[in-house]
C-alpha cells in the first residue's frame, strides 16, 4: 500500500550522511558504520490508543515514535545515525501522512538521523521504528554497571508526562489557556531524547537507563542488571512547577516515582567523578537531580521508608 | 507489555555470534560490522488478515515475518547476520507465542540469525521485523544495474503462493489429502528466502529483486530503477506441476504473472556471464529459468503480445 509517508519524510530530510551508500527506494539500504565504531541497535512500537491517546497531533506521534527509539540510543551513549520505519495505517490519509511525515522529520533534522528504510501497510494503526547509532568499543552505557556507593542521577524533572497524560485523558479537565496544562501535555506528547546528555555521560556514569516506563520500574531493570539496590530519597525528586501547581507536591512526587514516558536518563556515577560529570552535563544544558545511591542488595527502597510502592509504572490506557 | 516472546526466541536460538557484543536486555544492542563490509538493512510487516490468512498457524507467522526480511537481503547479495522483532498482539497467548517464536527461531537458526533486540506491545496483531546482513564494498545486487541486452531469470516456481492463498480463501476447496494443495499453501505459509542463491549470483547478476509483490510488479520496479524496459515470454515461465494441476496451465501462467509471495529472485545477467552464473546457482541447486531480455523503452511487456496486463500483483485480501 502506497502512502507516500516515506517519501514525504525523505523530502523533509533532504540531508546527507556520507555513510548511506544507497538509501530509500531498494530491497534494502547500504550503509557504512565508520572505523573504530560499534554499532548500538533497538526498536519500539506505538499503538493508537495504547501508547498515545487517540487524539494526538499526527504530527507528535510522527515526532514521538522516533523520540521514544532515540531515548533508547541515549541511554547507551550512543550518536544517532540511522532509521527504519514502519507504518500501518487502516486507509490512506493524507493529511495523517503529512503530521506523521512532518513531526517525524523535525526530530530526524534535530539530530542528523537519516530514514534509509521503511515498509507501509493497511491495518490497525501503529508505527515501529528501528533506529542505528555509533558508540566507540568499550565506552556503551549499559544498565549493567552500577557499583555500590555510585550516585544516582536523573536529568531534567520526573511524572511530567504522567501528569500530562491524565489531562489527555480527562481525569483532570485540560485548559488549553493554562499554561502548565499545556507544558504537561507537551512532555507527554513531544518528548526530548536526552541524545547529547548521554554522550556526554560516557566516561562518567557507570549504568545508565532511560524512564520509559517509570522511574520505580527502570531502575528495577538496572539494580538487577547490576546485582544491587538502589536507596531512593524521594523528597529530592526533581518536579517541574507546573506539575505541583496542577496536582499539588504530594500527587507530583507519585507521579515521578511510578509515571512514565519521561524519557529522562536515570544513571549512577562513582563519587569521584561527579564533579566532572556535573560540568560536563552543565555544558549541555542539561539540569542533573541527585536522587539516591547504590547500595547492596536488590531492588529499589524509599530511603527511610522501606522498599518502594510495587506498582508497574506505566499502565498503557484503554483504546 | 510481557509476552516472553524475546525470550522464547532467544532460548531457541542460542547461538554465538562474535559480532553481537550485547544483545537483548538492555536500551540498545551493540553490534559489530566485520573490517571491509557494508551493512545492508531491511524493515518489512506483516499484519493478520493483510499478510496471511487469519487461520495462519503461528509457527508459519513467526516463519514468514523473517522470511520476507531475509528475502530482501538475498535481493541485495547479502549476508544475513541480525534481526530486531516488534511484536503487538492484543493480549497475553503463551500458546500463540511459542508458535511465533518457534516458527521465527527455526528459519533464524537455518541462517546463523541472532535476534538482538526487540519490543512487545499491546493492540492490533502485527510483527514487523528489521534486518541486517554484511556485503563488501561494490558488490551489493540493486534494481539498478540492468543494461540493455541483458537476459532475465527467475529462479525456482511462480504463482504457487498466490494458488495458495486461492485456497486458503477458499475460493478452491483446500483438499488436505491433495499434496500439490499442501504444496502450494506451504509455499503460501513458508516461503524459503533466496539467500545462497542471492550470494552467488553477486558478480553475475547486472540487477536483483525479489517477486514480493508479483513478477509484473517487482519487474517494473526494476526497469524503473535501471531505466530500461523488459520483454518477458509468457511460454518460459517456471510453473509448478501443483499449481498446473489444480488450476490448469492458463490459469497457473496468469498467477505466476501477477501473484504476489514468492519470494524468488528476479535478475539480469550480461549473455557472457550467463554460463558461469549458471554453474554458479547449479552448486547451491538452485534452478533457474531465463524468462525474458532487457530491451530498450520502459515498462515490462509480453513477447509478441504487447503491453503486459497493468494489474496490481498483490490485492492484499480483505481481513
């Protein structure tokens, strides 16, 4: 089925990489992975009314479904080369084709991705996207690195996203003149891949992971790649003013620990380089909250509180 | 969404490969691309009720997804080395999962596959599967190399999976005592990508596709992409005795023109290397038959008969 989406988003994109020997439009691309460089893979799929609400901008999901895979390359430390997409949308819709091609692009141009591939075909609507980038041997951020005694970091603030989604959903009455309403809505739906924050971390942090499915979640994923625990001080969770002035602290501190969709990185850095890491992240802009640390064990406690509320992080919405 | 999938394919497909440095588990695989080969890589989905009868076993589901993804490697004259699978499925089936898994991880294993990534997601039943796969500098087969006086083969049978799918709809009672319906919907089911054949033919081969969409279709694909057109005699092409035998020779020539889900390769060889290409496809017994010439125009047309029916190959048929 023709939905010109590649198309439109290969026009949007017009930049070259030197490394794409043969791009869009044969049975496969041809691409050369520099010299000395590794290759860091994943994809991810969003489902219409799962992993965005049914109501979301085409533009957003288009921009969403390339932010939630470059999250993943930004986790590892790894620069952004290459992407896939596929596309299955129940009929032919221009409009939708554009959005989608449109917010797909802005993020591609942000980073210097280049669509070398893609496959579109009629069916319930969804995207997966597969995203390819380059880390030099030997400096990937893994989740499987803390030590004991590392410090635990987030960037920017947590539960945003979550607070946005409740807006989307109505569980809250969303004010489009408000502008918090509308900073929330926007993390949910416009995610900022933390791409240069995890280059930067190479050579400070010691694990590293992105919040996709929550702050409680992820770090489970990391104390148990790393065989430890990890001791959260929940009163130091960085929050955003429009998600206290929206859902008062109480509801915002809940909303970081189990929301997800953030796409913050949450890493761990031995004390004697954290100072090198906070001028090197303070050189991208980029605001690092202390969190916690690792400690022996496993799993992820409230310090002072005992171990933490076991809830999933991330309940995908109703269709 | 847990469906163990990954984990399901990785335990059947335990096998090293020194070039996957890290596999499933974390936010990206990393991957290492042998000295002098470029890397070629491919996305295909496959959607219930668009790609395969919804009475499709799920080890056959598991089987196709890779297999179509293979095949566009074999088109290029590369090497298979990884695979990133996307599944969404609507809810939790372990029996509906290991079929997947089984069907996917036995195709995988034929061809030295390592499943390095992957996402499982709740909704709609599709699985899109990317691929990647090594071929050195220069040697990669496209669609764009056929030169005028080139001949055109096709290797094994046409129209068996489009006879197949005729079955599976029903629109011939599917007789499972009868070998040559067993025959054509296992062709339908399983297709066998090309691999051997697409790396043998590199060196001989001016252009490559592979019969995706229908002989017509992926042909004119490929006088586009070369700018030249091709004359294809009817009378030469490769039936099967199933699909002979249960649809008549006339009917069996016509699905073999416009079915879609073969899966053969499609290429041009220059007269001199003819000999030496056939030998070369001889040693991986693989039969190939020459079904027409590169001429000079556009488009793809019928020996003696004109312009080739404009049909679409593959309607994909209703859900």
């Amino acid at each position: 089925m023709e939905f010109r989406l590649i198309d439109r988003i290969r026009e949007r994109t017009a930049q070259l990489r030197e490394d794409v020997r043969l791009g869009i439009g044969d049975d496969a691309a041809l691409l050369t992975v520099p010299l000395g460089q590794e290759l860091a893979v994943a994809i991810d799929t969003l489902v219409g009314g799962v992993h965005f609400p049914h109501d979301t901008a085409p533009a957003d999901i288009g921009w969403k479904a390339l932010a939630v895979n470059l999250s993943d390359l930004a986790a590892m430390g790894a620069a952004p080369a290459w992407a896939l997409l596929a596309l299955t949308l129940p009929q032919v819709d221009p409009a939708r084709v554009d959005g989608l091609a449109e917010g797909f692009a802005q993020l591609a141009r942000e980073y210097g991705v280049a669509l070398v591939g893609g496959d579109t075909t009629r069916g319930p609507f969804c995207l997966s996207v597969a995203v390819h980038g380059f880390v030099p041997p030997g400096q990937a951020l893994t989740r499987a690195g803390a030590c004991v005694g590392d410090a635990v970091f987030v960037t920017g603030t947590l539960g945003d996203a979550a607070g946005g989604l409740r807006l989307a959903l109505g569980e809250r009455p969303f004010d489009p003149a408000d502008e918090a309403h509308r900073m929330l809505r926007a993390r949910l739906d416009r995610p900022i891949p933390r791409v240069r924050a995890g280059l930067a971390l190479r050579g400070f942090a010691n694990a590293c992971i992105d919040v996709s499915d929550g702050l409680l979640a992820d770090l489970g994923h990391l104390c148990a790649a790393s065989g430890v625990g990890v001791e959260i001080d929940a009163d130091a969770l960085p929050l955003s003013p429009a998600s206290c002035t929206v859902f008062g602290e109480g509801p915002a501190r809940e909303l970081a620990l189990a929301g997800g969709d953030d796409y913050e990185l949450c890493f761990t850095v031995p004390p004697a380089r954290i100072a090198a890491m906070q001028a090197a992240l303070d050189g991208q802009g980029c605001r690092v909250t202390r969190i916690g640390r690792v400690v022996e064990g496993q799993g992820v406690s409230l310090a002072g509180g005992g171990p933490a509320p076991q809830r999933r992080g991330w309940d995908h919405f109703p269709g």
